[in-house]
C-alpha cells in the first residue's frame, strides 16, 4: 500500500529505490486556557501570535516525527511525498501527517524524509541534492486592531500604499522563511528545495503561513551559514543545473495598496459607464512594481545573477484594498553544478491528474506526494480566507466608522 504513482515508482527504480507502504501520524494539541487568553491579546495589537505559531509548530513536528518513527520500524531507509495538514475537531486541533516510505539496497545513509514528490526526488538525486530532512518554517499572525484603525484611516483619507498593511505581512512571510532556513541548518543541510507556501485560516483574525520543503545537501555548496532556498520544481531545478546554476534563495514581497475614498468615488461614477477604470489600473499597476521592486532589491542583497519562476498574485481585500504578492527565485551561476544523466526522463514531467472529487466536502486529506503548489487548486500563496478575512474586515470597519463618527462629532461640537 503506497501512496507513490506509476511514474514516481518508475522514476525512483531508476536511482535503486522501490516503495514500501503509507505511513501516517498524528497529533491533537489544546490551545490551552492560558494561552488562549494571551494568544486573544497579541491578536489585539497585531502582528506574530507567538502563543499559537508555537502550538502549531509543536504539533506539525509532532506528528512528522511518529511517521518517521512508523517507517523506521518498518524497515524502510527513507520517507517521500510527506505533507502535514492541519484541522480542527471541536476545541482541539489535529495535526496530520502523510508520507510513502523508500528502500534501496544501495543506500548506507541515514534514514531521510521529504517534502517531495518521487519524480522531484528523482530529479534532486540527478542534480546531486542529497535528501535529508523534511524542514518547515511557520508563522501564526493576525491583522490587530491597532493597524486595523491606522490602516483604515490611511485607507480613507488617500490612495496608495497601505505601509501598516504591507509591513505586517512583509514581515511575517520573511519570518517563515527563515524559520525553514534554520530548521534546514540544524539538521546539517545546505539547500532547502521544492518550498511550498500555504496562507491557513486559524481561528478569528488569525492566520497561518506555512512554508514546507525538503532539507538536502549538496556537496558543491560547501558550508553555509545560511542555507539556499528554492520553490522551484524538481524538474526546473534539474534545468539549472544542467545549464551550470544553482538556486540562491526564495525572495517574495508584498504590497497592500488603498484606492482611497476619493478615489473610491470617481470609480463608482465611472462604473456607472463603458471604459477603462483608470485609477484601479494605476493603482494595481503600482503594487505589482512595487512588489517586483521588493524582490528585486532583496536578490540584489545576496548578490544573485537573477529571479526567474516569478509568479505574482492580486488578492481583493474588499473596501478598496488591494493585496499583490509575488515571489520567485533568485539564482547564481555555479560552474560546478551539473546533472549525473544528459537528458531528463518523460515520466519525471508527466504531472499526474487527480481521478477523485467530491464538491460536498471540500479541503479533506489529499494523497501523500498529491500538495498542490501556489497558484493550483487546493493552495494558496497568499490572500486571506473568506471567513478569516470577514472577521477581520468587520473589526476594521467598525473600528474606522467610530473613528470617523468621532471626527465629525468634533468638528460639528465647534460649531
């Protein structure tokens, strides 16, 4: 029983590896009274709910570790395909984790987990990433109502960017991907590869960014103090080696732009006729250079030769907000790096299709090695979900509508 398609088991015979069966663990963790109550008042001031990126983190690494411990008893040398999901049951969470166990007869390392598929693996194997670790790196965060009120009043009073907004969640995603970074250093790898980014909804007004990837270690990189980071497939990360590249690190910005009220106003008058809405076209096309501004300055600061698999997303927030990201991956040519085979195998790209779905019960466990990647259903790189984005939208609201009915009370008490 595995979990590993026909083409993952083809690729991975071709290295000497052969399946062995699923393995699953889990974990259910209680938040906790006093937690709770600290975890309520960090989501007031905005920002990291460390009470509950915590919990969280425990849990997921909970779990990740019985299945190793499962598949270690089972004889088997390695672990692929490995996602961790998280749900709730009641007031308790249940942290999950999937994964398909390897055996080669080759093999003398230590036993290793991933985050990827088997035809990535096959590809890293190729590249010469050696697998090592499963590797993680999470923050929880929650708007708060102080940036809320800031940011609505910023929101009112002009168009541009929302600064309140886009440091807050600038900040938070980079705290994540450091958090992979030094969860990879500790595990004695120098390559984090086939990052996967996911926004959770946890709870009112708080979220969680959860970054996922495979701990590897190339012997061409030598030590780092801080390892590389790609999001970049097995088979593109397979590209770049072949053509003399390797991956520098993952960069990402983000931007949080305000239509204004004036603004706001000349829009719905245009709406109300045919033509091009020009403020929200200048608007979006300045948080998209603004976001690719980001990344360009961060990839400058590691000395990179390039990004490339840029992806940018454009996120509605409602009441004339705007959220851009984008992300990709900056590069370095490295005249060493190459590939063991000359050409890579069809059955490493085929992707393989999902047969099963059912529309009534949606977000439920996918196959292990099944994760979808930013921008394909089942994932998201960034935005906010529904009920999460409502609780907090109405907060903010409230929050900027006393603020404005204060104003006005003012002013006319002069009078």
């Amino acid at each position: 029983l595995t979990g590993l398609s026909g083409n993952e088991i083809y690729c991975l015979k071709q290295k000497g590896w052969a399946p062995g069966s699923i393995v699953v663990g889990n974990s259910v963790h209680s938040l906790g009274v006093v937690r709770s109550i600290g975890a309520g008042l960090t989501s007031l001031a905005g920002g990291e709910v460390t009470g509950v990126t915590e919990m969280i983190s425990d849990g997921r690494h909970a779990a990740i570790e019985r299945i190793e411990r499962e598949a270690q008893e089972e004889g088997a040398q390695g672990l692929t395909g490995v996602t961790s999901e998280l749900r709730t049951l009641g007031n308790l969470v249940e942290f999950l984790a999937i994964g398909s166990s390897v055996s080669s007869q080759e093999h003398s390392g230590p036993f290793f987990s991933t985050a990827c598929s088997g035809q990535d693996l096959y590809c890293h194997l190729d590249c010469g990433y050696e697998p090592r670790h499963f590797v993680m790196g999470n923050v929880a965060y929650a708007l708060g109502l102080g940036r809320g009120i800031m940011g609505t009043l910023r929101q009112i009073t002009s168009r541009g960017e929302v600064k309140e907004f886009s440091d807050m969640y600038n900040h938070t995603r980079h705290l994540a991907l450091e958090r992979i970074e030094q969860d990879a250093h500790r595990r004695g790898c120098n390559a984090v590869v086939d990052i996967t980014t996911r926004i959770i909804p946890f709870g009112p007004g708080v979220r969680e960014m959860l970054m996922v990837g495979s701990g590897s270690y190339h012997p061409q990189l030598g030590a780092l103090e801080k390892p590389v980071t790609s999001e970049l497939t097995g088979e593109e990360l397979w590209n770049l080696s072949n053509l003399g590249y390797a991956p520098e690190r993952l960069v990402l910005g983000t931007s949080v732009y305000a239509l204004g009220l004036a603004g706001g106003l000349r829009t719905f008058f245009q709406s109300l006729g045919r033509g091009e809405m020009n403020d929200v076209t200048k608007l979006i096309y300045e948080a998209r250079e603004n976001c690719l501004a980001h990344i360009e300055k961060d990839a400058k600061a590691h000395h990179a030769d390039g990004v490339i698999g840029i992806k940018v997303f454009v996120y509605e927030m409602g009441a004339g907000l705007v959220e851009v990201l984008a992300i990709g991956t900056a590069i370095k040519k490295h005249t060493e790096m190459s590939t063991i085979s000359d050409h890579l195998l069809p059955q490493a790209i085929i992707r393989d299709r999902d047969t099963f779905f059912d529309d009534v019960f949606t977000g439920q466990t996918r196959a292990a090695g099944a994760e979808s990647k930013p921008g394909q259903p089942g994932a998201r790189a960034g935005g906010a979900n529904a009920p999460s984005a409502l609780a907090i939208g109405c907060v903010i609201i409230i929050a900027g509508v006393m603020a404005f009915a204060g104003i006005l009370f003012a002013v006319f008490a002069k009078h």
